[in-house]
C-alpha cells in the first residue's frame, strides 16, 4: 500500500478524535435503583406528611358574597340599577384564628389569563414615560380612547378592569362595632412597587397635572391620581391594590391579597366571636357568571393551605416505596431463576 | 513447428497477495449476519483460490455450484439444478424461497434467509451471469443465491456488477454495501447503497466515487461494527430524545387551552421558548449523538451479533416512535397539572400573590428544563468530561439567563421586551415552587427508570449484557485478551492460482473477439458498442488498443476485483 500520502492523511491519535475519552459508563443496576426508589419514596413519604399537617393547621374562612341566591346578603347589590350599594356579611368564629391574618378576595371563572387580555396594556405607560400618555399603544385598543378620542391613562383591559370592591371589618363585641385595622402596605411584590412601574414626575409641584390631556379608564370611579390622596406613595400608579390587580392570574381562579390584619389589638390574630363585614358592592361579575368570594386565611411556610401539595406527595412516595419492593420481587426472582438455570 | 528452435529466456509472475487480515474480517462479518459476495473479474480457478484463501470456500461444504453455462437454457438449468440439490428432491417449490424449513424464525418478508444446515456455494461465470441476470430468470438466481453461504461471481464486468447489486436491492430488502478499489468498481460503488473505496495501488477513482474509503479491506470491520453501529445507536436515541423534549414542551400549551379559554396564551415567557430549543437543551443532546458509545471499541468487534438490532430496524420503527412520543404526552401532562393542582390555592409565604401567570411560567419552564435534563442524563450511557459540562452547563445558563433577563437592569433598558422583571426572585425562593419542580420531575423521571430497570433484567437484549460484561471486566481490571480465533480451515489448497486450461489464444486469432459473443446479450444495455470497453471485458477482447490490457486478465493482477486483492496465479493446486 501506498506510503507517503497516508501520513497525511491520518487523523490525529489524540483520545478526542479516537473517541477513547475517559468516560463514567454507568449502568442501571438493582444496587442503585431498588435503593434510589427506597429512598427517594421514604423521603416524600417525609415531605409529604410534614405538608399534610401544615396544611391542616393553616386555617381558612370563605364565604361568597355574590349574591346569587335571594336569601344571600348582597342579593339587592346584584340588581343592575342600584349604585354605590352596599351590603353586610356577618360570620362568627369559633376560636382563634391566629394571625398574621391575610384578607384576600377571589374570583372564579375570571380567565384574567386570556391571550388578548394580557397583552392590553402599555409599559411605557405604566414606567412613567409621559410621551405614551398622550398615545397609547394599538394594544390597548379598545381600552386606549374614550368615545371623544381622549387618551386613557394607564390604557387597556388590565387596567380598566381594576377590582374595585371595598371592604370593611368589624367585630362584633356586646353589640357594639369594633373596627378592625386593615393594613393595605406591601401587598404587591417589592419589584414591582420599586422598579416595574414608576409615576410620572410631577408637573409644577403638582401630580394631577402629569396627568393633563388624559381621560381615566372608562370603568374606574376616580383617576389614577386620585387613587390615594392621603398616601403620595400609594397613589397613582403604585398604589397597591392597583399592582396586585395588574399582576395577572394564570388560572380563572385565583385570589388577589387585599389587606393584611397585623395591628393593634388584633396583631395576635381575631380572637372568637362576631365579625361583620361591610361590603361597597361596586364590581359586576354576574354577566358572565363569575363569582366573588372573601377568603380569610393564615400562612405558614409553605404559604396558604394546600392539601393538593401534600398528598400527591404522599402518593408519590408510597408509589416509590411500592415499586422498590416490586422491583426487588422482580429482581430477585429473575437472579434466583437464572440461577436455577444456570 | 517454430517453437523448437526457441531458447527459454525466462518467465514471468506476478504475485498480489491478499491484504492481511482479509479472512478475520470476513468470517466476522458473516457472524454478524451480513452476507458477503464476490464480484472478481478473475477467471473461474483464480476466483475459487481465492475463496478458499479467505475461508469462504471450505473443503467441508456440502456442495460448490458452478454456473457457467453459455446459453440461456443451460444457465436455467443449471440453477433449477442447483435450488433442487439444495431444497431437497422432494420439495419442488417454486416459490421465492421464503417458505423454506427454517432453523430460526423470521417473519415473511425478512431480509434474512432461512438458514440452511447445509452449507453450499455458489460460483457464477460472468457469461452465464449475463444470462441469469435476465428478467425471467433473476427470480431463480437471486433466490439459489440466497440459499447458499457464499457467493462468488467471475470473470464479471463493471457493469454486471452494478447490475447484480441493483438485483439485490429490488428483490431483498436489505441494505446493500459494496466495497471496492479500481476504476472498474465505481459502478458498483455508486449502485450499492453505501460504497466504500480501497485506496491503493489502484489509483483514487473507486475513492472519489465512493461514500467511505480507507486504506485496507480489514478496516471493513471496524467501520460496520463499530462506526456504523454506533452511529446507529446514537442517531436512534438523538430521534426518540428530540420528539419527546419538544412534545413534552409544547403540549402544555394545549392542556394549558382548557383554562384560558383557548386563547392562545403561552404558557411560558417568550424568551424562554426562544431559548429553550437552542440554548438550554441543544448542546447535551449534541454530545451524546457525537461520543455515546452504548458498548465500547473492543467488545463492539468481540460481539458481531450487537450488529442485528441494527439490521432488525430496532431502535426506531413506528413502536419507538409511538412510545416516545407518548412519553412526551405525558410528561406534558404532569408537567401542567401538578402546578395547576399546587398553584390553585398557592400564596407565598408571606401572604403575596404566586398564582399569577409569570410565577406559574417559570415553575413550568424550570420543571421543564430540569425534567428534560434528567431525560438526557438517563438516556446517555457515556458520560465523558465534554457530556457532564454540557449537561451542566445547560442548566446552569438557564438559571443564568433567566434571572439576568428577570433582573432590573434589562428591565430598564427595554420594558417592554422583558416584562417578568422580579418574577425570578420572588417565586424561586418559595418552598412551596421547589417543592412542585422536585415533585414534577420525580413522577416524570422515575416511571421511566423503573421501566427501563425492569425491562433490561427480565428481558435482557444483547446489548444490555455485553455492557454487563464490560462492566465486569472493567471492574477486575485488564485481564489478557482472548480473541476469538478465526478458525482457518487447514487445506490442501494453496493460495496460489495456476491458469492450467487452455489460454485465450484461439479465441483471439479467430477474430471473433469483436463482436458480441452471445445472441442473448444483444438485448442487454451492455452491448452498445458505446459502452465497448467495459462490455465485453468478461469474455472477449474490444479492440487491439485494448488487447495488452484484456488479453492479459487472466495473467495480470486483476483491477476488477471486488472485495479483496488476491494472490494471484502461479502454483498448481
């Protein structure tokens, strides 16, 4: 055979182009899976009853206050005509409910998730930066305009479909109202108060005027201004309610935090007996068959109660522990057969 | 008359020797169940030393059939001979052989012939060849070779070899190589489905047209049943690994469709389905189709039946398809439905919303990547320094990238492109999120590791065991080698050819060589006179040109040869 052009023509011996590079070649073996399946199946077995019973020792309180049903409390709240309207909810508790107290309202069959739903809003807007006040981005058609071509501010369906229901708590002690101190600070996350949406500066000392030229959204009862007027800092676009309600929902039942209730006498908690809620019914949700809910409910580590959580867990690990004895049933009949065969 | 007056000068031989390691590498290959047949244009003696010099002729066959009829009827008969001595007197079955007595089950339309206890060969002259390769008896050729162990053609043309490939692949369903080193092996080469060229004193002709080529026959071997079948079994694994990732991806979206009222909403953020595809999962499925090896180097030559998956079409056929990408469905399955159930009711643990779209879509993109991570760890049997970064690395740059693209600072730059600003940070460090991925991905991954666990101790294949060997012996640490030996048949038969019959001195001075020896060819695309030089190489002389070079074939060290050089003739036998 030829040579000289071979040489040439030889491809490195290096262990790369030889593919003899040293390498961990491991195999599934019976020492490594029957002992994975044992562990990883007591493990969850672990996790999962350390969920179970955290769940069991969060408590929750729902009560829908739609207004569905005649007898309900907000029945006459439902009828279209009647404005401003509100309406009582009383409910007792039988003990404790230990506190921090987290007041949340939910919503079902609410697809806050729908594509052209989210989409309609504008971040420009929404960042402060006042040249897109004046035009508002195509997506927040039809939200972007009012009927006299007026620019909305902050434009699109997020924002125009801002929860707008207000609640208030008393209880109840000796037939006398006690109100409870709702604290409304913090509810949104920090990145989002601090750096995803910004104010516009204000205009000649005044804040109101940022907003000159623009129209508020067609369903808001106030401007965006006008938010929080005792509070700079909780008003117009960072205003905490406002950015929980823009944080959207991925599932068509959700519930949003309203109010925490951490102070005074009730820092430890609401302590058992008569509680009534006051209701400004303002938000629509019967035309398309939504629901509106009150939540009251105390967090732990693993956040709200959350039974899914902890029982998948425990079926996953038993399941695991189940298999680790099947597989070593398998496992050992095989060896002992082949053994016998041999 | 005139010759008694000569004085003897001297004579001439030439001697090509076979190249070393031809009969190792044959005998290999037809344990790994690929039949081997030789397309010589040597003459018939030539041809049969050297079968018997690379042990594919052996003096214990049954029988050796020599087709060299000149006319059509006696290559018809011949052959029925033949496919009677071999099926037995009893059967008279015309069929296409496929309904023989077989010692191992294979299904009807089977690449692999029925293995006959007997062994027979087959040698066909390239005159009779013309003849067989007919429509009306291509039938019983293919099917009487097919019978026999070894298949030696002579005395063939370039053309007719290409032909007899072309036979091959119409009438079997096989996958045909053709391996080669001169000029006149081009046709072939390009016939076959895979062509390899010897590169060699023959010059580089048969190298430019062929797909492979290398310097020696006995890297065949290496290039079947270790190459090949890695290549195979990396591509195979690249296929089923690549349907599930991307079926497991994108079908969230559609279970996703029932709760958000077909809308169309991704679930996933925008980059991350930019990304997911080229960044965070292509470079460790790269690295396991570039350097897995299910067995390695020495075992994959140790063990030439590893080959039969390969040939059986088991890595990937519709049932693997099907399988995988049911594992995708499901994976996707799990994948939504496990933080849909967690996150209904989920709040931080600090009371704050986490149930909203952008903290739900980077639980499911984490468990994604991650689960797919996990996938590929599973699925990689060579674990070589470039696989673990790969692996590693991919995961690392998704976390990388997902909080520099959830951070303030591109925020700033661009609000509107990069609107999850803080959704990293504030759902990665809950318990509850980690919790979900670690639950997602364990009821993803573990079904398929106890499958695959069971599967592989109740039902080993032969890949499963030899890599259990290998492992053995890796353990106990370098043992010496015990090749198994090609066990060469001791024979009478030397390697050395003699041209005993008479010469072709007759045929030339009768000036019969230029024309087309057989009526019967006359039909054939072989006999425009165009073609001369190839034509008619097999029997006749073309031209005067080209007598030196013809009239010499029986003499000369052939360039028509197909699968080996041979030692070519001089001793008697």
């Amino acid at each position: 055979m030829k040579n000289e052009g071979e040489a040439s023509e030889q491809p490195d011996n290096t262990a790369f182009t030889q593919q003899q590079l040293p390498a961990w070649q491991p195999i599934l073996s019976a020492g490594i899976v029957i002992p994975g399946f044992l562990i990883i199946g007591l493990a969850f077995l672990g996790i999962g009853i350390g969920l179970f019973l955290t769940s069991q020792t969060i408590q929750v309180l729902e009560m829908d206050y739609t207004g569905v049903e005649k007898d309900s409390p907000c029945f006459q709240c439902t009828i279209q005509s009647v404005q401003n309207c509100t309406c009582e909810v009383t409910f007792s508790l039988s003990a404790l409910f230990t506190g921090p107290v987290f007041f949340y309202y939910g919503l079902s069959n609410y697809f806050q998730n729908f594509r052209k739903y989210g989409v309609s809003k504008d971040y420009y807007q929404l960042t402060g930066d006042t040249q897109y006040f004046k035009s508002p981005r195509d997506v927040c058609f039809p939200y972007s305009h009012d009927s006299k071509n007026n620019p909305i501010v902050p434009c699109g369906a997020i924002a125009n479909s801002m929860f707008n229901d207000t609640f208030e708590l008393y209880q109840i002690i000796n037939g006398t109202k006690k109100k409870v101190p709702l604290d409304g600070k913090g509810i949104s996350w920090w990145t989002d108060f601090n750096i995803k949406y910004r104010n516009p500066s204000s205009v000649n000392g005044s804040f109101a005027s940022a907003f000159d030229g623009t129209v508020k959204p067609i369903n808001w009862p106030k401007a965006a201004y006008e938010l929080d007027l005792t509070d700079p800092n909780n008003n117009g676009f960072l205003n905490q309610d406002f950015l929980v309600w823009m944080r959207r929902a991925a599932l068509p039942q959700f519930r949003k935090l309203y109010r925490r209730i951490t102070e005074g006498d009730y820092a430890g908690g609401l302590p058992a007996g008569n509680y009534s809620l006051t209701v400004h019914y303002n938000y629509p949700v019967l035309s398309f068959d939504g629901r509106k809910k009150l939540v009251f409910s105390n967090v732990s580590w693993m956040g709200g109660k959350n039974d899914f959580l902890g029982i998948a867990y425990l079926v996953v690990g038993s399941l695991c522990v189940v298999m680790s004895v099947v597989m070593l049933i398998v496992y050992a009949k095989f060896k002992f057969s082949d053994d016998d065969d041999a | 008359m005139s010759l008694i007056f000569l004085k003897l000068l001297g004579a001439t031989a030439i001697e090509d020797k076979l190249q070393e390691g031809v009969p190792e590498t044959i005998a290999c290959l037809t344990l790994a169940n690929i039949k081997i047949w030789v397309l010589t244009g040597d003459k018939l003696e030539t041809a049969m030393n050297i079968g018997y010099s690379c042990n594919m002729l052996r003096d214990d066959m049954n029988e050796v059939f020599i087709i060299s009829g000149h006319t059509m009827v006696e290559v018809r008969q011949e052959l029925r001979m033949a496919k009677e001595r071999i099926m037995g007197p009893g059967k008279d079955k015309f069929s296409s052989g496929l309904d023989m007595e077989k010692t191992e089950l294979y299904s009807s339309d089977s690449v692999f012939e029925e293995t006959i206890i007997a062994e027979y060969a087959l040698i066909i002259n390239g005159h009779s060849l013309a003849h067989a390769l007919e429509a009306d008896l291509e039938q019983i050729l293919v099917d009487v070779a097919c019978l026999c162990k070894t298949v030696i053609c002579c005395r063939v043309t370039p053309l007719q070899k290409a032909l007899v490939v072309e036979l091959i692949k119409r009438h079997k369903r096989a996958v045909t190589l053709a391996i080669g080193d001169g000029a006149n092996d081009v046709s072939m080469i390009k016939t076959a489905h895979i062509g390899v060229g010897i590169s060699g004193q023959e010059g580089m002709q048969a190298v430019l047209a062929s797909d492979y080529s290398f310097a020696q026959f006995r890297y065949l071997q290496r290039l079947l049943l270790v190459h090949g079948r890695w290549s195979y079994h990396r591509m195979c694994n690249f296929l089923c690994y690549f349907f599930y990732k991307n079926f497991a991806f994108t079908l969230v979206h559609f279970w996703y469709g029932f709760l958000c009222g077909f809308s169309a909403q991704t679930v996933y953020d925008q980059w991350f389905i930019t990304l997911f595809n080229i960044v965070y999962t292509s470079l460790p499925v790269l690295a396991m189709g570039l350097f897995d090896q299910d067995v390695n180097e020495q075992y994959s030559l140790r063990y030439p039946n590893l080959y039969r998956p390969g040939q059986l079409n088991q890595l990937f056929n519709k049932r693997k398809f099907f399988t995988c990408t049911l594992q995708g469905v499901c994976t996707s399955f799990i994948l939504f439905f496990i933080p849909y159930g967690a996150f209904m009711s989920a709040v931080r643990d600090d009371g704050a919303h986490i149930s909203d779209q952008q903290a739900f879509a980077v639980t499911i993109a984490t468990s994604l990547v991650i689960v797919v991570s996990a996938q590929i760890g599973l699925d990689t049997n060579y674990w070589t320094a470039v696989n673990h970064f790969f692996i590693w690395g991919s995961l690392a740059v998704y976390f990388a990238i997902l909080f520099a693209m959830h951070s303030d600072g591109i925020f700033t730059i661009f609000p509107n492109q990069f609107p999850f600003i803080g959704t990293a940070r504030n759902s990665l460090n809950q318990k509850i999120v980690w919790l979900v991925i670690l639950l997602t991905t364990v009821v993803c991954i573990m079904p398929m590791v106890a499958v695959r666990f069971i599967k592989a101790d109740l039902y080993p294949t032969h890949t499963d065991k030899v890599r259990l060997l290998q492992q053995a012996s890796r353990r106990q640490g370098p043992q010496e080698q015990n090749f198994r030996r090609v066990r060469r048949t001791s024979s009478r038969r030397s390697a050395y050819a003699f041209a005993h019959q008479q010469g072709y001195g007759e045929l030339i001075t009768s000036g019969k060589n230029m024309k087309v020896p057989t009526a019967s060819t006359s039909t054939y695309p072989l006999s425009s006179p165009a073609r001369g030089n190839s034509v008619v190489k097999n029997s006749v002389v073309s031209g005067t040109t080209d007598a030196a070079e013809t009239n010499s074939t029986g003499f000369r060290r052939e360039s028509d040869q197909n699968q080996e050089v041979t030692v070519e003739d001089l001793e008697a036998r």
